[in-house]
C-alpha cells in the first residue's frame, strides 16, 4: 500500500513538472522562446518582437506563432482554415511589443518587418504619424489576400 502511494505521489509530482513547463500568460497566450521558437509558415526564427502573431485554436487551445502578420494571414489562407473565424490572434504593439487582439489593433503601412508586408500594430490609432497610413485588421486581411493572388 505504501508502494502504491509513492507511486501515485511520484506521478503526480511529474505530471505537475511537466505541466508548469508550458507557461501561459493571463490572457491565454503560449510563452514564446525568443530566437528558438520558429514562424509556423516560413520557419525563421521569431527574434522580432514588435511583429510576432499568435494564433490560438478555440477548438483545442492549440497556438501557432508567426513572425509576420502578413505570414499569419497567409497561412490562414493557403492551409484553409476552418476556425479562422473564431481564432484568438494576438499581434505584437509595434512600439512597445505589447500584446493585442489583432482584430481591434490599428496598423500603419509601410513598416520594415520579418517578411516584408509591412504592417505594424498599434494599440492606439493616436499612436500612428499623420503622414503615415491607418488602416485596420480587416484593411490589412484584404491586402495581404490580394498580394497572395499575385504572386
């Protein structure tokens, strides 16, 4: 009997470890490894934190990370995704590397990111130059369809 408890204790032990490894933030995210974790679409490491995406299935909470909101997007597309809809996609503040829902972040044009769509997130649209462009997620979705069909 007292085998078996130890046993029991030694499993649960383990089986805590191994869960606490996978960290979460509060708002449900995955920890990214920085310069080891790797874009789900192109595969470079994700060492620009000021452009990361993450993508959470609501079906089975599984997250997928990409470098570029432009790669995200994409992705959603090319590997016809069902559940996009109903995604959570957290997007990087451009300025403060800030997480956001990427379906209310405001984007500017123009930027230098990992994969050369340009798009940067922001918080507040008051965070965006006059001279520069505002577009929201739904601009930027339409956009980085349209690219794909070129090339």
């Amino acid at each position: 009997m007292l085998k078996l408890l130890k046993s029991s204790l030694a499993i649960a032990v383990l089986v805590t470890a191994f869960t606490a490894c996978e960290k979460k933030d509060s708002n449900g995210m995955k920890k990214i490894n920085w310069d080891r974790d790797t874009c789900v679409r192109c595969v470079m490491v994700l060492s620009y934190r000021n452009h990361t995406v993450q993508i959470s299935n609501p079906n089975d909470g599984k997250v997928y990370n990409f470098d570029d909101i432009g790669c995200a997007l994409t992705w959603f597309e090319e590997e016809k995704i069902t559940w996009k809809k109903d995604a959570k996609i957290w997007i990087a503040d451009i300025k403060s590397g800030d997480w956001l829902d990427a379906r209310t972040a405001h984007y500017n044009t123009g930027n230098l990111t990992p994969m050369g769509y340009g798009y940067g997130a922001h918080a507040l649209v008051a965070s965006i130059e006059e001279n520069e462009e505002s577009i929201d997620f739904k601009e930027v979705q339409k956009r980085v369809i349209s690219e794909m069909g070129k090339k």
